[in-house]
C-alpha cells in the first residue's frame, strides 16, 4: 500500500464536504483539536458531527455555524461548566439554532458497534424506563424500538447502526498506510472510527509498519480503511493523550472565560484558530513552558512476548 501521509490542510479540504455526517473520535482524550480548527478554517457548512463525550471541540463546530445537527450523549467544558456556544445556539439560535439528538454514553456506543459491524440493529436493555425513550430529534423512529424478545418476551431496546461519512481520530501513532494504534482511555473511539466510510487519522508521530506489527492488539482500526494519514504533534490539546501529554486544564479554565460572551467566542476564534496558519502557530502561542509543564513522567507497561510463529500447516502434510 502506497503512503497516505498528506497535510492537514489537504486531508479537510478532499475529504470532508458541505453536508457530510461526521464522526469526532475521542473520549476525553484523543480528541481531533487540530482537525476541528481547520474544519472551522476552511469554513465547512451544514455538517451533522456525531461525538459521544462532547467537549469544547463540539462547541467550537456549533459557535463557528459549521454544523447544524449533532448527536452526542453531552457537550460540556470538563472543568465542569456549560459549553456557552451550544447554550447561545440553543437558547437564542446564534449563529442558528442546532438540532440534537441525545442518547446516554453506552446506547451511542452500541449504535457506532453495529455501524462498524454493519448490523441492522443491537438489541440491549439499557434507556428501558428512561426518558430518552421518548425523545427524538431529527433521525424520529430510526433512533429507537422497542419490541418484545422473541425468546422470552421481555421489553428490549432495538438500537439501530450510526454509519458516517468521514470520521477523524487523534491517535498515538500510525504507519505511512494508516495502520492507527491508540491506548489509554479508548471508550467508543474503535467502534466509533470503524463505522465511517471515509478515515482521517491525526498520528501524534508517523512509525513504520514494523513497529505496528511488533504491538498488533493495540491497532484500532487498519491501513486499509484509512483515506488520510496526517502527522499532527499535540493534535488533541487541550485534551490529552495518554504517554504523550497531560490535560490541559489551565486551557479549559480560559476557554471557559473567554467564550462566555458571543464577542468573546468571536474573538476567540480570531486569535486561536483564525489567527494561525496550523497547529504549529498554535503550539507556539501556548508556549514552551506550558509545553513543558504538560509533558508527562515516563510510566511503561510491562512488555509481552507475542511469540514469533514461523510454522505453517503444509509444513505437516504429508
């Protein structure tokens, strides 16, 4: 497989369009930051961006008009305080009133499950009494069923597949052919990434395939499936990643204060996403010492010994 490694710039532009159903990986950590700045960048409209932990990177697409629908379990600032560009959007439709459609955590989980195994549906006990049950936005009956089990007769949750356009992950490495591995918190970032027709992978380094083969259980989604590699250093501040850098809650604190009010979001957006040409220039405003202060201590794992099996079975026909 020939290279897929292209710019950030390159990656939004040919495989992100107008209207697209996109797919935002991370919980927590892993979140696509540097993608979702050069979606803002490059002025992507009428987007509906599905995301299960919904943090500020949701409420920078709402704040900039880029989407008009979402789907997510919540968007908020983890300090913990309100997102201020989805309350403005909902509250008073600046820059115009988004639609949602809302689902707990495990139930968003298992609709990006059967989306990346091309089930019809995933039949499950959860939002049985809840009232998510009764509430549905833009995707009405496709959200959820009920029905009686064929087997026994109780109440089951039918949860149908979310399949999307493109989806964007921050990951720890990945090979030139987008071979992605990741660990640390993972949540519904494997099902979530595999249930997408188009893949961008934003690597916190490029390796060779070599070092993908040595740690294979660690690969959450194969070359194969991959549209896009992008090598995209502190990509997912100010969330983090795991080995690489730390929560950057000082960041979230000043996100919080400076996007309370609309000017202040606008101003924001000029300074921090607007203001730069790419996560370089971005990087450099955060600055060496913060820089440092987020860089973790080492801590490793113990190392496994998957074996290297040469023997195959026509080896013992005789």
């Amino acid at each position: 497989m020939k290279s897929k490694i292209m710019t950030m710039n390159k990656a939004i532009d040919e495989f992100i369009k107008d209207g697209d159903v996109v797919y935002l990986g991370g919980f927590i950590q892993h979140e696509p930051y540097a993608a979702v700045h050069e979606i803002i960048r490059q002025g992507k409209k009428e987007l509906t961006v599905s995301k299960s932990a919904g943090m500020i990177a949701l409420d920078q697409v709402i704040g900039a008009g880029c989407a008009s629908r979402i789907i997510t379990t919540y968007v908020w600032n983890p300090l913990p305080r309100p997102a201020h560009a989805l309350r403005r959007s909902i509250e008073k439709g600046i820059p115009h009133r988004i639609q949602i459609e809302e689902y707990s955590i495990l139930s968003l989980t298992l609709s990006y499950f059967a989306g990346a195994l091309d089930l019809p549906f995933v039949a499950s006990k959860t939002l049985l009494g809840s009232d998510l049950m009764e509430c549905s936005g833009f995707l009405g009956e496709n959200k959820l069923r009920i029905i009686e089990s064929p087997f026994n007769g109780e109440k089951v949750c039918l949860i149908p597949p979310l399949k999307h356009d493109v989806g964007i992950i921050q990951v720890q490495r990945a090979d030139s052919t987008g071979n992605a591995q990741a660990w640390g918190l993972i949540g519904d970032s494997k099902y979530g990434i595999n249930s997408c027709s188009k893949v961008i992978i934003c690597a916190e380094e490029i390796v060779d395939t070599e070092v993908i083969k040595k740690d294979p259980n660690r690969t959450i989604i194969p070359g194969f499936k991959v549209s896009a590699v992008v090598e995209e250093p502190w990509g997912a501040h100010p969330s983090y990643v795991s080995g690489y850098y730390d929560m950057d809650w000082r960041f979230f604190s000043f996100y919080d204060k400076a996007t309370e009010t609309l000017e202040g979001f606008e101003d924001y957006l000029k300074e921090w996403v607007y203001g730069v040409e790419d996560r370089s220039g971005y990087m450099k405003k955060i600055g060496k010492k913060n820089i440092g202060e987020l860089r973790p201590k080492p801590w490793s794992g113990n190392a496994v010994d998957y074996g290297y099996c040469h023997k195959h079975q026509e080896d013992y026909l005789l």
